[in-house]
C-alpha cells in the first residue's frame, strides 16, 4: 500500500509541476503577445498622427490627440467610479456567503462533540434555533429606504 500512495503522490506532483510549466509558458505567451499588440497600437496611432497633421496641421493634430486622450482617461475613470460601489456590494455577499459557510461548517463539526456533552442536545439545538430565526428575520425584514447623503447629492 505504501508503494501505491507514493506512486500515486509522484504522479500528482508530477501532474503539478507540468501543470506550473504549462502555465507559465502560456503567462509567457500571453505577455509577448500583449506586448507586440501594444506596439501596433502606438503605431498605429502614430501612422492616424501623421496623416492628420498633414491634413490638419501638426498644431491641430497634436490639440486633438490631446484632448481624445483625456477624454478617454475621463471615461475611464467615470466607469470605474460608477461600478465600485457594483464591486463593494458583490464583495460584501460574497463575504457573508463565505462566514455563512464557515459558520455551518464549524457547527457541523462541533455538533457530535456537543451532542455528547453534559448539556446534551440541548446545548445543541437552542442555538441552532436562534440562527434560523435570525436568518428568518433577515430574510423577511424589510429595508429602509436609503436617505440621500449630502456629499452623493453633486
């Protein structure tokens, strides 16, 4: 048996390591790649460069550029302001969802051990009813509406 579980441990971490190989040289990969699509960006942004400034005047061009890549890190950033509080919300579900689970799990497993104390099932089972009523009471308790605050008002 001992022979078997090392054979199997071997293959695993066998398993691993190419596993680790094929990762990194995908990571590898991907990062040239990005890097080489980069570069066809920057010159073709260049190449739009030249041909507007020999249409428009280099004074021209080199305002417009200006001003469509500020706008675009304005964008950017309105987006992101607009979905953090997405992400802060998701975050603070799956948070609860996490404690949740490590809660029922840690009741499981402390359920035999109490089971078999001194305070026996009782010990148990009061618990346990308060966390279903209080989950019950979450689930069915209404909201308040949020007020606006001063500073979410500009």
């Amino acid at each position: 048996m001992g022979t078997l579980a090392s054979l199997i441990s071997a293959l695993a971490s066998g398993e691993a390591m190419a596993a680790l190989q094929r990762a990194r040289t995908t990571a590898i990969l991907y990062g040239l790649a990005a890097v080489f699509a980069l570069c066809g960006v920057g010159f073709l942004i260049g190449a739009a460069y030249i041909w507007l400034a020999a249409r428009y005047g280099s004074l021209a061009t080199t305002l417009g550029f200006g001003i469509g890549f500020l706008v675009v890190a304005g964008l950017i950033l309105v987006v992101h302001k607009l979905t953090a509080s997405l992400r802060s919300r998701r975050r603070a579900r799956r948070r609860q969802a996490d404690m949740t689970a490590l809660g029922i799990t840690a009741a499981l497993a402390l359920l035999p051990a109490l089971a078999k104390s001194k305070g026996g099932l009782g010990a148990v089972i009061a618990p346990a009813l308060a966390v279903v009523a209080y989950a019950i009471y979450r689930e069915n308790a209404k909201p308040k509406p949020r007020e606006p605050v001063p500073e979410d008002m500009h």
